[in-house]
C-alpha cells in the first residue's frame, strides 16, 4: 500500500513555494507529483504592456538571481528583432557580467546544497568566497544582486580600467578556493554519503526529458548555449564545456563548480581582449514587425525569449522559457526509487527557481478583466 | 546540424523556410505533417525541444516549437484557426514537452489530445474555464 506525503508550498527544505506530493510505500519513493504556480506574476503579458526600454527592466526582474542573463537574453532577442548590432567593447563587457553572475549563481547554490546536507561549514565558506563575485558586480556595475552591464543596443555601464586590478585579485581567489571546494566535495566523507549515486538523471533520460544546464551536463548531455549558439563574445574566447557522466547529485555538484573555475579563466580572457570603443549603439523606439528567438546560457541552463514585435514601442509577444522550467520534468526520475531523506537535496540539485517558472495573469471571468487579487481577498479566499 | 543541414531536412514537411541570422530557421508547417516532421527531427537525433509557444494573432493562434539543433535552432509554426483549436500531443515524440503542453493549454485555450496529465499547470484550481489570460480578447 501506497501513502502520499504532501510537502510545502511552505516548507524548509527550499525557500521558495511549490508543493510536492510524494507517494512513498515505506521508505521508498514510488511516485512524484508537482504543483505549481505559487508566484506566478504574469510578466509574460505585462512585457506586452511596456515599450521596449521598460520591458528590458522587468525582464531582468523575472529572477533575483540571474537577472543579468534574463536582460541578456530579452535584449538578445530584441537586438535581432530589431536588428541593432551591439558594439565590440559591450560584447565583452556583457561576457564579464554574465560570467560574473554564474560565479555567484553556483557558490549560491552549492551553499544551499551544503545546507541541505547538513553541513553547515561549508556553507558558509561558499558564501564568504561569493562575496567576491558579488562585490566585483558592484564595483563594476553598481549593484550586488540587481545589477546588469547590459542594455538595449550595448552595455550599460563602460569597465574602468581602475578597476581592473581588483577584478583579477578576486578571480585568483575566487579560482584558489574553488579548485579546494572540488578537492573537498570529491574526498570528504559526509558530502559523498549524502551525494554520490543519489538522484541519478541518466543520460538518457536527461535527452528524452529535454533538461538543460548543468543537471544536463552532469549527466553527460554535451549541450551549453554559450559555444552552441554563441552569443556576446563567446565566439572569440575559448573554454571548455563541462561535463560529468554520472548523473548523480555529486556530478551536478562537480559540473557546477568547474564551471566557477572556466568562467573565471573565460573572464581574465575577456579582460586581455576587450577593445577599445563605443558601448552602445542607438536603438530605435518603435521596432518593425519581426520575430526573434534570443538564447543564452544561464547558471541554470539555456533561457530563451521569444520576442515578436508588431511595428510599435510595445512588443505583441514575449514568451520566456526558463531552465528551471525545462528541468521540473527531471525530478521525477530522480526521486523515484529514492528516500524521504534524500528529497531536499534532491530536489535542490537541479538549483530550481520557482520565480523563474511562473508566470501569469489575473482575470475576472465575468467581464474578462485581468487585475490584482489582494493578499486580503486570497485570505478570504482561501475560507 | 547547421542551419542548410536542418533545410534540407525540414522542407519535405514545411513551406516557407526562412534562415535568419547565422544560425535560425523559421518555417511553417500544417497539421498534416507537423508530426512526421517532429518525428523526422528526433530521428535524426535531435531530442532536444527548447519550448512551445503559443501566440495569439487575432483569427489564429500560432504555435512554435523550438527545436535545438546544435549549432543552430529550429523555429517550426504551426498556425490554427480559432475556430479549430485542437492538436495532437508531441509528448510521445518529446517526452520533454509535457509542462509545455500543459502551459499551452491553459494559457492560449488550444486542446491538446492524448495529453498524458492535462490538469492545470501554473492557475490556481478555481479559475473559470474557457479563460485563457494570453488570448487577445482579455483585455485590462
């Protein structure tokens, strides 16, 4: 006989809203069932409601934590859409930023991770040394979190030469306590007790489910948009893409933090060989009707946005797919076969972002309205 | 497979194939062959489909499926009429697309056969059936 173990929307093992429903016969885990859309926020639609040079705000507020690549990827898609070309030196300049992102992104996530297995020290080593990728986000583009060197037709902000010598300190330090972490996760005893040959994503599942990112990757799947589909300067910067082939929480835990050493040696590359120039080129306000695809590689995976613009400033279509969306369909088989105990860090290995895959719109269905429910009205709503 | 590569495999199932940039496709397809040409694709060993999207254009409602192609990606549209918004599912084809699917429904109102889950994805349980937030008609 069967039981149903229901988990969240609140919940300690995530600090974001879902809600689980494990089916466990005894310990083991037999089935696994999702719901969600706990904060959805409709930005879809309200990308359409906003000229393009406010949109490029709220793209980025899709997520707290990648919000250089989401206006990456909004201003790749738009920059086609309507066909700007970006000047040299931001290409590079967009190359450090969104480096600089997935640095913090996976120390981010292998704190959590940590956290979830208990250890606690080591948590808050990995978050001591992202300090040094958010401090060089806001030394050279003025914020920790919110911050982007990106905009429509280039970069936001120029890299000041100034600051250049405390960018490669932090990278040294940044590479010497990553290459330690990996000496750590691959040789102490509690973290492979808790992660290795734990929800295993095998290569062929991680294809047929179309996952993408890292959890990709540390199965084996050869995919990252960067050399794929290189955007920035990607195409002129050479480094490798790092894969694992077991599949397990310990392999995502690897991939992503050799992928802390390879952007820190693909942003010292960036550094030698940005040119001198223009940061921004002109973008117009109203753009032609044209449809786009704009990819990039985020810390979780490809992001894409699809942009189709209909001759105004405001765009007639945004769709965003984000890579925690495309990997909730792996958690299943990496949880079935499992334990209750392994959930929270199984379901953390695939760093999901909930923000990330909600999205959507309020409507009254009498008169076809959208609005805003109040948090007042959901109480009572939920009597 | 790069962008002349994925041309010549996709023009026997879709007319009006565009390349654009150095590394997209767009191309329409109709209900007739957008599952030989999906099933072509994952033939030819392309599994990885990006998303579905679904966009409202006033008498129809395009969907595209993203296809990724290594070096390149594949746009592939299929336009419905309102008047006839049903499809069949791709999720014995790309397993993958199952949230996608899910997503397309509740959001655009097209019915998706032989879905395998086709509850609600992202709405909440009472939503009112037959409303569809990313459809033109709901209006602020």
């Amino acid at each position: 006989m069967t039981f149903i173990i229901p988990i969240g929307p609140q919940h300690p093992a995530l600090e974001e809203p879902t809600h689980i429903r494990v089916e466990v016969k005894g310990e083991e885990i037999v089935g696994v069932d999702l719901r969600l859309g706990y904060v959805h926020r409709g930005i879809e639609k309200a990308l359409t409601e906003r000229p393009y040079a406010h949109g490029f705000y709220l793209a980025q507020r899709v997520c707290g934590i990648c919000n250089a690549t989401h206006s990456l990827a909004f201003t790749r898609a738009v920059e086609s859409v309507a066909g700007v070309e970006c000047p040299d030196r931001a290409r590079y300049i967009r190359v450090i930023d969104g480096e600089l992102e997935r640095i913090h992104s996976h120390l981010l996530w292998a704190g959590i991770a940590a956290h979830e297995i208990g250890f606690t020290t080591l948590f808050m080593l990995f978050w001591r040394d992202r300090e040094h990728a958010l401090d060089m986000r806001e030394l050279l583009f003025g914020q920790r979190i919110y911050a982007t060197g990106t905009y429509l037709g280039g970069a936001r902000v120029d890299i000041e030469q100034k600051h250049i010598p405390q960018l490669i300190r932090a990278l040294a330090e940044l590479e010497k306590s990553t290459k330690h972490y990996i000496d750590v996760c691959t040789s102490d005893r509690t973290v492979i007790a808790r992660c290795a040959g734990i929800g295993v994503l095998t290569k062929k599942e991680a294809r047929e489910l179309c996952a993408a990112g890292p959890t990709a990757r540390a199965s084996g799947v050869d995919f990252d948009i960067r050399r794929d589909d290189p955007y920035a300067a990607y195409d002129e910067i050479r480094f490798d893409v790092v894969t694992e082939r077991n599949g397990d929480v310990l392999a995502k835990v690897v991939v992503r933090l050799r992928e802390i050493l390879e952007s820190v040696e693909i942003i010292r590359q960036a550094i030698d060989a940005m040119p001198k120039g223009p940061i921004r080129a002109k973008f117009p306000e109203n753009v032609l009707e044209n449809e786009a695809v704009g990819r990039v590689e985020a810390p979780r995976g490809e992001l894409m946005y699809y942009v189709r613009s209909n001759g105004t400033n405001k765009p007639e279509r945004v769709r965003i797919r984000t890579p925690s969306y495309a990997n909730w369909p792996s958690i299943r088989p990496m949880l079935v076969g499992g334990t209750i105990a392994e959930i929270p860090i199984v379901v953390a290995s695939i760093d999901p972002c909930f923000s990330c895959t909600d999205r959507v719109t309020i409507v009254d269905a009498k008169t076809g309205k959208a609005r805003i429910v109040t948090k007042d009205e959901l109480r009572r709503l939920r009597k | 497979m790069n962008v002349n590569e994925i041309v010549r495999l996709i023009k026997r199932y879709a007319d009006d194939v565009k390349i654009v940039g150095a590394r997209q496709v767009f191309a329409a397809t109709d209900k007739e062959r957008y599952l030989e040409a999906l099933t072509a694709l994952r033939d030819n060993d392309l599994k990885h489909l990006t998303t579905i999207t679904g966009v409202d254009r006033g008498d129809v409602i395009d969907i595209i499926y993203h296809i990724h192609c290594g070096e390149s990606l594949l746009n592939l549209k299929l336009a419905l009429p309102k008047t006839d918004l049903e499809i069949e599912t791709v999720t014995d084809i790309f397993p993958g697309a199952v949230l996608y699917e899910r997503d397309l429904m509740e959001m655009l109102g097209v019915q998706v056969k032989g879905h395998p889950d086709p509850r609600r994805l992202f709405l909440p349980d009472d939503w009112p059936k037959c409303v569809y937030p990313l459809r033109k008609e709901v209006k602020k």
